[in-house]
C-alpha cells in the first residue's frame, strides 16, 4: 500500500493531491510528501475565504505531520498567493495547517492529547519537535475548547505559569480544578497582573464573581501577579 493511500484514507483535501512520498534527504529526517493543488483548482484567499486567481507561488514549506512508524513525516508544499478582488494578494487558506502554523492541525491535536500524559517537555522530545511546538499544539486546542465548551459553574480555579527560553519568558496557565472536571481553560503570554487581567476579562465578572477557590502557584505570587485579587 502506498502511503497516499493511507493518507488519503485518513486526512483527504479535496482540492490537493498527495503527489509523492519518498525519504528526505537522509531517512533520519523521516518522510517527505509533496502535495500539489488538484489542476484547475482555484486557491482560497486567507483573508477572506473566497476563491480567486493564482497570483503567484511562494517558495516551498515543510509541515510536520503526525509521525508513522517512528518515522517523521512532512507535507511539502508551495503555497499559491490569491489575486484577491476584496483583499488584494494574500497567502491562500490552507485545509492542513491554520494561519503561519507549520505543523498540521493534525499533528497539533495529537501532541496536545500526548501533552495531557506527558510533560511539554517529553511530548517533545518523543515525537520529535520543539517544546515551543508542543505549547502552540496545547494553545490551539484550548482555543479551540474555549469556542466549543461551557464556562458555566467553575468554582475554583488553579494558576500557575510555566518558563521557557532557559527561564527568561513565562507563560500564565489558567486549570479549572473543580472535583471531577479538571481542565485547562486559559493560556497567556508572561505572568505579570496585566496577563491575569487578560484572563479575568476573558473569564467575565459574573464567572469571576462566583469563583470560590483561586490557588495561585508559589512563583506566580512572589511575581506579584494576583495580588489585586
Ligand atoms: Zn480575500
């Protein structure tokens, strides 16, 4: 069976096609898979979602998709710039990968869901990619339950921040920690009182109000970042 096949079986596009599947340059770098737009396709404007002309092609990307066999594997790609009437030249909308991402959606729930067992750091370290990778793969799928899930009847509330780039940046995370529901609900860069502040004015005065318990890391107090509340 060619690997193709699988694809095609697991993540279609109907507008591409996955065109070859060969080793990249050393079989250490695992697999790479070219992808080209079906012919007489018409590219997606990111801007807006309407179809326009090809302007012109950027030069190809890699994506990291979810690994097989051990084996990293990597969708290449030149993305088409759209003459858009409404937005001008813009990037076409790419159904694998959201925004600048270069990791697919795919990849990006999969080590979100390995991130829930393991440390950021072990997720990345397993599957082959940057902890930086693991966080944005974590984000997306907060983001993504923040649209898709209720806010309602959260009691308490756990915050606690991790650091990355050897301890000079900080990111807040914000758990719902509830008996028997806990999950994380926020994610914001730094940990000073405006990141908290973000967090409370994402979370609304009316949830905030009937908040019972607020436990705040060691770290995240001695930065004095909820004092105020
Ligand atoms: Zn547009």
């Amino acid at each position: 069976m060619r690997l193709q096949v699988i694809l095609n079986a697991l993540e279609r596009h109907g507008s591409f096609v996955y065109e070859s599947a060969a080793w990249a340059d050393s079989s250490k770098e695992g697999l790479l898979v070219r992808v080209r737009p079906r012919r007489r396709s018409r590219p997606i404007c990111s801007g807006c979602g309407n179809r326009g002309g090809t302007y012109d092609h950027l030069p190809e990307r890699r994506f990291q998709h979810v690994p097989l066999w051990g084996l990293a594997v990597w969708f290449v790609y030149a993305a088409r710039r759209v003459a858009c009437p409404v937005c001008g030249v813009k990037v076409e909308r790419l159904p694998w990968a959201s925004g600048k991402e270069r990791t697919t959606t795919s990849f990006q729930w999969f080590l979100s869901r390995w991130a829930k067992r393991l440390s950021w750091r072990e997720t990345a370290a397993i599957f082959g990619t940057s902890w930086h990778t693991v966080f944005r793969a974590v984000k997306m799928a907060v983001c993504w339950g923040i649209r898709h899930r209720e806010l309602e009847g959260i009691e308490a509330i756990g915050i606690d921040e991790v650091a990355y780039r050897k301890g000079h940046q900080y990111f807040t995370l914000v758990y719902q920690i509830d008996r028997g529901s806990r999950r994380l609900l926020w994610v914001g860069q730094d940990r000073t009182k405006e990141t908290l502040g973000r967090f409370f004015r994402f979370f609304g005065r009316r949830r905030t109000e009937r908040l019972k318990y607020i436990c705040v890391s060691v770290a995240t107090v001695a930065c004095g970042g909820s004092r105020s509340r």
